[in-house]
C-alpha cells in the first residue's frame, strides 16, 4: 500500500510538472526576445545578410592573382607500327592578374558593398515588422482573454437569471414568458463567448507562428499564459514628425535609395564590357 501510494503522489507531481511546463507565463518582452531568434523570417534575412557578405568577397578577389590551369590529353589508335607516341598531352599554369579592366571590378566590389547595406536595412525592417505584428498579436490575445472573462461572467449571470425564472414559474409566481426572454438571453450571449474563445485560440497561433513555436494539431490547449493585463495609454502623434522621422529612419526608403546607387554601378560595369582590357 506504502508503495502504490508513494507511485501515485510521484504520478501526480509529474503531472503537475508536466503542466506547469505546458502553462509556463510568457511576456512579452520574452515573446520578442523569441521571435528574434526562432522567427523564419527574420532567419532567411539574416542568412541573406551572410551570403551578402560572401559577394563582397567574390568581388574583392578581382584584385588578387588569380591561378589558371588547362590540360590536354589525346590517346591515338594506330593500324600500323609508328614511331610517334600514341599519346599527345599538354598542360599549363598561368598566374593572372588584372592591370585594366576599365572600372569593372571596382564597379562590382561597389555593388557588392552596396548589396551588403540592401540586405542588412531589409532585415531590420523584417525584424521591425515581425516585432509590430508580434505586439499587435500580444495585444489582441490580452484584449481576447479580458472580453472571455465578461462573457463568462456574463453567461454565468444568464444561466442564475434562468434558474431563478424557472423556480419563480415552479413556484407560479411569474409566467412561461419569463422563462423563455431568460432562455433566449442566455442563447444570446452564449456565441459571443465562442466567438471570444476562437479569436483567443486564433491570436495564440498568430503569436507562435510569429516567435516561430511549433503548434500541435491534436491538442488545443495554450503552450503558454500572457502576462500582465491590457492597459490603454493614450498617444497623440504630430503627423508631421511621424512622417519626417518615417522619412529618415525607415529601413525601406533608405533600401530603395540603394537599388538606385547599385543600378549606377552595373551602368559602370556595363560599360567596361565595351573598353579594352589589360592583363
């Protein structure tokens, strides 16, 4: 008995661990902090900053020595008997380094570099828009949870509200009409309650989409609980400093201000392709 009941107490405090695991709090500072590091995204970006980085060192070894090889081989089948070989081979190593390639690789490294910059602004402004929809996503799940808890407490009041009709028309006290306008209230705000709990089910796989958390497709419980509550802090923004900052600082304008510089360093190397060049 001592055993079965030790074996039965270390089943229950695993399964309490096992949901306090599942139902661990998640703020949203640490939803960020996730998002950053898991977000597919924002990992594609950041894996197209690294192969950026590898083209400005493709670009830059066109100022170094470059090593050329060629070989030939020929095997010759012969009737008759012949003193010449029947096989002929050649091989050669050349050292090349460019003298004048008419602003081509300085055009290239140029682009290059400039492509680097495109792809490190695009990223931040991945990671800028990931961070936006991922607060907005926090925001609705808090604003989701706090309307669940009214139309809880709402249903509840219904359901006491037909009970008490249905003892007062037990009773003869009131008529069948009371019980029904009580049955059709609690019917009333019963989808309301549904819709509160789908949209919060909804706004948790926004939010693990976003900070890249694997749903389950058995299992619709929650992996984890919002902290804090859903304030409201009011902001009046001047419309022309949003746009003058939005101007200056957004990683998008400055990202098409590129393509621009970048397009007047192919037009350079374009043009090298029609001059001589030294060897």
């Amino acid at each position: 008995m001592r055993r079965e009941g030790l074996f039965l107490v270390l089943l229950l405090a695993c399964a309490g661990c096992g949901s306090a695991h599942a139902q661990k709090t998640l703020s949203l500072a640490d939803a960020l902090a996730l998002a950053k590091k898991q977000n597919p995204e924002i990992l594609i970006a950041r894996k197209q900053v690294e192969a950026a980085r590898g083209g400005v060192v493709e670009a830059r070894s066109g100022y170094l020595p470059a090593v050329v090889s060629s070989g030939l081989l020929r095997k010759r089948e012969r009737q008759e008997a012949s003193r010449l070989r029947d096989d002929d081979y050649n091989a050669s190593l050349r050292v090349v380094q460019n003298v004048y390639t008419a602003g081509e690789i300085k055009g290239r490294l140029a682009i290059a570099r400039l492509t680097e910059e495109k792809r490190s602004l695009e990223s931040s402004a991945v990671e800028q828009r990931v961070e936006m929809d991922l607060r907005v996503a926090y925001y609705d799940l808090l604003l989701n949870r706090a309307k669940i808890e009214v139309r809880e407490q709402a249903v509840g009041v219904m359901r006491e509200e037909l009970k008490a009709e249905e003892e007062r028309f037990a009773a003869g006290t009131v008529g069948e009409l009371n019980v029904r306008r009580a049955e059709v209230s609690l019917a009333n705000e019963q989808p309301e309650l549904f819709e509160a709990q789908t949209r919060m089910q909804n706004s948790y796989l926004r939010i693990n989409e976003l900070c890249g958390i694997p749903s389950s497709t058995r299992s619709r419980a929650p992996t984890f609980q919002p902290a804090g509550r859903l304030e409201f802090q009011p902001r009046r923004p001047d419309l022309t400093e949003c746009l003058a900052r939005a101007a200056a600082l957004r990683p998008e304008i400055k990202s098409r201000q590129l393509d621009v510089a970048i397009e007047d360093e192919q037009l350079i190397v374009d043009r090298s392709e029609l001059r001589p060049r030294v060897e």
